[in-house]
C-alpha cells in the first residue's frame, strides 16, 4: 500500500503526463495568445474571459482540426468498433 503523502504527487504527474491535459495547456496558450493580439488591435486588455469566448466562437474548430492532423493520436492497435462485428455462421444440420 502507497503512502497518502506519495499519492497526490504520484496523481499529478499523472495528470501533467495525460493527453487531455496536454490538450488543456495547448488550446491554454491559443486563447492567451488570441488575448494579446486583440488586446493589441483594440488598445486595451480585453481580459481572458472576453479572448476565450471569441477564440471559441472564430477559431477552436479550425484549430483543432489542425491540430488532429498534425497530432494524430496514437494507435492502440484496436478499432473504432467497441465490439468485434461477429458474421452469422451457416448452419450445418
């Protein structure tokens, strides 16, 4: 049995090593660079809330589309079926 104290260290890296949380960091620093150039075209800090929901609605569809083609994800040498598709087998009577 792990100690608690280890646990929470151990459940961080975790999380630092996850895809998904790569993910966060990556679409993280898209908004944060979108915020700095509005901010820079309109003269003002437009805050982050402000960049995110304009970064979402003109450019998170695209650039997740890029982002899938220039990081594919990578194989687990499985399908995209849940379930392997069975064929009926001829009777033999």
């Amino acid at each position: 049995m792990t100690s608690p104290a280890h646990e929470p260290s151990t459940s961080r890296e975790f999380v630092k090593q996850s895809s998904l949380y790569q993910e966060f960091l990556a679409e993280r620093e898209e908004i944060l660079k979108h915020k700095w150039l509005e901010s820079e075209r309109l003269g003002y800090d437009i805050g982050f809330e402000r960049a995110l929901l304009d970064w979402i609605r003109k450019h998170r569809e695209s650039w997740r589309a890029a982002r899938r083609h220039s990081h594919p994800a990578p194989s687990t040498g499985t399908t995209n079926q849940p379930f392997p598709i069975e064929t009926p087998q001829k009777r033999m009577n």
